[in-house]
C-alpha cells in the first residue's frame, strides 16, 4: 500500500541566512492559539478530502516538523498538533516524527519538552564543521558550542539526522575530510544529509554571486568532494541512498521516501503543498498561500481557502515520477511510468550504451558513479519524456 505522510510548515527563524530560498521570516510575535486553530483546520480539511478520496484505512507513517526553524515553537504547540493528529488519524506503529532543529542551546532546552510532545527524530542543521566555514554561511552558532550541543542532545534522543552543507569556495578538500572524519568518529548520528551549496535566487547569496562577490567551486572540484564525502561516510557505516542523502541501516528518512517514491503527502502551514493520488488515480496538487498572515488569515474559519488546487498533467506528474525517483540510488519503479516510450529516444538509449543509467526488468536507475552529474542527465531524460 502507498504511504501518507503530513509536512507542517513553521515560517519563522532568529534571522534569515544568506543562502536560504525557505519560506522562511524573522521570528514575530505570534499567538500560538490562533496557529493551532488555524494548523488544525487545515489538517481536518486534508482527513476529510482523503477520506472522500478512499484513504479510509491507511496508517499516517511520517509527520515532518519543517521550515524555518520549527525547534523555536514552543513544545506545547507542537504537542497540541500531535495529539489533534492522532485523534483522526491512525498512526503506523513505526511512525517518523520529525522537528528540524538549530544546534544551540536554546533548543537544547526544549529537547525532552518535544521528546515529551511525541517528537523521536531530530533533524539538526549543523551546516559547517570549522568557525570559518559556518561565519560564511552566515549562521549564528560556532562549532565547539554545536559538539558539546550534540554530545548532550543525542543522550535525549537516539534518532539525530544532521544537516551539512559542503563544497564552498572557501573549504579546502583536505581539511573538509579530516573534520568530517573527526565528527563521524565522535557522534553515532544515524542520518546524514550532505549538500552542495547552491546559489538559489532571491538569496542574498545570488546578489554577492550576481556582482562577482561570491565565488562557486569548479565542476572537477566538486566531483572530489562529492565522491570523497561518500567514500567517508561509507567508512563509517553509512549507506547513500539518495544523492545527498546517508543512512545507518533501517535509518533511512522515511518522511523524504515518501517524495522521492511520488506517494501521498499532505502539506500543512504556510506556503506548503501536497500532492495526493486521486480515486481516479490523478495527481493533485494543493498549494497553500505562501505569506504566513495570509495563510493564517485563510486558515482561522473551519471553512478554509488555500491558494490553488489543481490536477497535475499526465505528462508532469509522470515526468516528475521520474525526476524525484532518479535521486535514489535504487532508482525509479518503471510500473510507475504509463508512457515507456521515452526508453526507446536515441539520446537516453545512449545514456544507456554508455553505462550511466542502468535499466533492469522494471527498474530505471542513475549509476552511482555519476551522481555529481545528477542533474544533467535527469535533463535529458526528462527533456526526452
Ligand atoms: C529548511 S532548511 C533547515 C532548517 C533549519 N532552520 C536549519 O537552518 O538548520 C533545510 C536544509 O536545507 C539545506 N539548504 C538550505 N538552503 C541551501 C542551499 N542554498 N544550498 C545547500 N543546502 C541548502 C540546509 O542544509 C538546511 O538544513
Ligand atoms: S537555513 Fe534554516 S535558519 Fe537559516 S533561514 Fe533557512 S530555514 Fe532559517
């Protein structure tokens, strides 16, 4: 049977960093009973849409507490969601309950409130392992802080999942090795997710890069820090199972499976979407208003308005079947995929003849090995669909 999974969006951070497009503000005041109300609304509207839909019997396997920075809301309200969740909804026995969190000391406090709330995944944005690297990214926490932070927060829970973000124009290979090394060595996180940093629009990071203020790495450079952060993490038991993303075994995020195989998700909060398979098994999508006055303006009456819902193209939602399934390392379901034809296009059967993607029975995936080109060759398989 598919999956279900609920993402709740909270909008607010301490201050924006320079290389996040999140939908993302500096903290406000807010009233906490009025984002429940509103929180609850919303989720009531998705059970009652599902339930029209035949979702009658499925067990919720993930909640996601995304956004922003969800570990400043106060435990009670994440506590007041859960608990409202689990009235109307029936909860797999090994459900995820994810909150992301920033490693300083504010949140350290909270931890066993959130634990207490029903929280049993951590995800912890550590983003850099040296003062330097972290000042660059713009973050507010230094690195002896985040250690003795992560020493205390992962006897409180044992599910942490850290966030880095790697390959900046002012790390050197060497050293970003050595360091990644000594963390894996101290902590026994269970998830890691390691990204490149990338330039998104309307980031403070696109106007420095626009005016030649901020510099990227090359290409080559970044394939050895690809291909060496993976070889590390092997080492020290970790298993890719997406592009950016290692697990211990039986650690893998199951919230973000539920993307990356294209099942059913609901997106509560702020500018968040779901996509959900219909009883007439279409592709729907719902978008919420992105602005959190708005959002919560929209949501307050039971009788809520989102922003847009509508049925995804055939064409879209099989190609995006296949855009989220290639970031596996198991690759896609072809049963998934109505339209095989694109198999037979001269350009992906030469993807094929060159040994960079690899088709077997139903199974479409990319070679490892070419995982730093990820994107290019999604490209072309799409731009061939
Ligand atoms: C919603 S954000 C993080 C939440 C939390 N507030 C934090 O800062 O740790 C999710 C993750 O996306 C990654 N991320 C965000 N913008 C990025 C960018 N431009 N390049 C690479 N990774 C990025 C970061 O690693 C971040 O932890
Ligand atoms: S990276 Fe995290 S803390 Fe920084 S602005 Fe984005 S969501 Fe907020």
């Amino acid at each position: 049977m598919s999956k279900l999974g609920i993402y709740i969006h909270w909008p607010y951070c301490i201050s924006k960093c320079p290389y996040c497009d999140f939908n993302s503000h500096k903290l406000k005041i807010y009233d906490p009973n009025e984002w429940l109300s509103a929180y609850k609304n919303q989720i009531k509207y998705f059970k009652e849409y599902l339930t029209s839909q035949n979702f009658k019997n499925i067990k919720l396997s993930s909640i996601f507490f995304g956004g922003g920075t969800p570990s400043l809301m106060q435990p009670k309200l994440v506590e007041q969601i859960l608990l409202f969740i689990n009235r109307i909804f029936d909860f797999d026995k090994n459900i995820e309950i994810t909150l992301e969190s920033n490693p300083t000391n504010l949140e350290l406090k909270k931890i066993n409130d959130f634990k207490s709330a029903g929280v049993n995944r951590i995800s912890l944005g550590v983003q850099g392992l040296n003062d330097n690297d972290l000042k660059f990214l713009g973050r507010l926490h230094n690195i002896s802080d985040t250690l003795n932070i992560i020493d205390i927060m992962q006897k409180q829970i044992s599910n942490i999942s850290v966030d880095l973000i790697y390959a900046l124009s002012c790390q050197n290979l060497e050293t970003w090795n050595n360091e990644l090394q000594a963390f894996l060595r101290r902590f026994s996180i269970k998830h890691l997710s390691a990204y490149q940093l990338t330039i998104e629009k309307g980031t403070k990071f696109n106007d420095l890069y626009n005016k030649g203020k901020l510099k990227t790495v090359s290409d080559s450079l970044y394939k050895r820090f690809y291909f060496s952060t993976k070889n590390i993490l092997q080492e020290y038991n970790f298993d890719q199972y997406e592009i950016s993303n290692f697990s211990k075994p039986r650690f893998l995020s199951i919230h973000n499976t539920i993307y990356w195989k294209s099942d059913n998700w609901v997106g509560i909060g702020p500018g968040a979407i779901s996509r959900i398979w219909s009883k007439e098994k279409e592709r729907i999508e719902f978008e919420n208003f992105k602005k959190p006055e708005t959002w919560l303006k929209n949501c307050l009456n039971e009788k809520i308005n989102l922003r847009k819902i509508s049925k995804i193209d055939f064409k879209i939602a099989e190609q995006e079947i296949l855009m989220m399934g290639l970031r596996l390392n198991k690759g896609v379901d072809l049963n998934k995929i109505r339209n095989k034809n694109f198999l037979l296009n001269g350009k992906v059967l030469q993807l094929q003849e060159q040994g960079i993607i690899k088709i077997n029975k139903n199974n479409l995936r990319i070679d490892e090995n070419y995982f730093n080109i990820h994107d290019y060759i999604v490209r072309k398989i799409i731009d061939n669909y």
